[in-house]
C-alpha cells in the first residue's frame, strides 16, 4: 500500500478524473482522460492487493469532489475490502 498522503491524493485524482469523464460526456469522449483514470485505478487497487475488477471498481464512483472525510472512509472500506478478499478461500477456476 503506498503512504498515506500519495494515496488520498490519489484517491482525490481519481475522484477529479471520474467527474471530467462524466462532464466531457463520459467514457466514448474522453480518450488519455480514461486511460489516465483507469490506470490510476488499478495502481491504487493493486497497493491493496486487489484486482481491477467491476466489484471492486465501485468504490471509487462518486457525485461531487471528495473531501477527506470521505477519501479516509473509502480507504478504510478498502482496507476491509482488501483484508475480506485476501483471506477468502480459493475459489476453484
């Protein structure tokens, strides 16, 4: 997991992103934006040790900038998330 300030900022990033991609007219018309944002995403889900996976991908979804009440409640969910997921049995293929 990366240090605690990078990660709320990116975190912070990531919410910014989401909103300009939404604002631009989504996904279809915002072209390095999205690639940005998506591998930000994944950089953030794999420091916990997580895939970038639809159910997971979801805490990140949001409606206005975050503040840091928020950015630390989402890194406490993904803190759970993480620990719930890594010490699940192996599902067989």
């Amino acid at each position: 997991m990366p240090n605690i300030e990078e990660l709320k900022q990116e975190l912070k990033a990531l919410a910014n992103m989401q909103l300009q991609i939404d604002n631009l007219g989504g996904p279809e018309k915002s072209g390095e934006l999205l690639e940005e944002y998506f591998r930000l995403r994944e950089k953030v889900l794999a420091g916990f040790g997580l895939p970038d996976k639809e159910e997971f991908v979801k805490i990140f979804w949001v409606k206005s900038p975050l503040t840091d009440l928020e950015v630390d409640q989402i890194i406490k969910r993904l803190q759970k998330i993480a620990q719930d997921y890594l010490l699940s049995p192996v599902k067989p293929a």
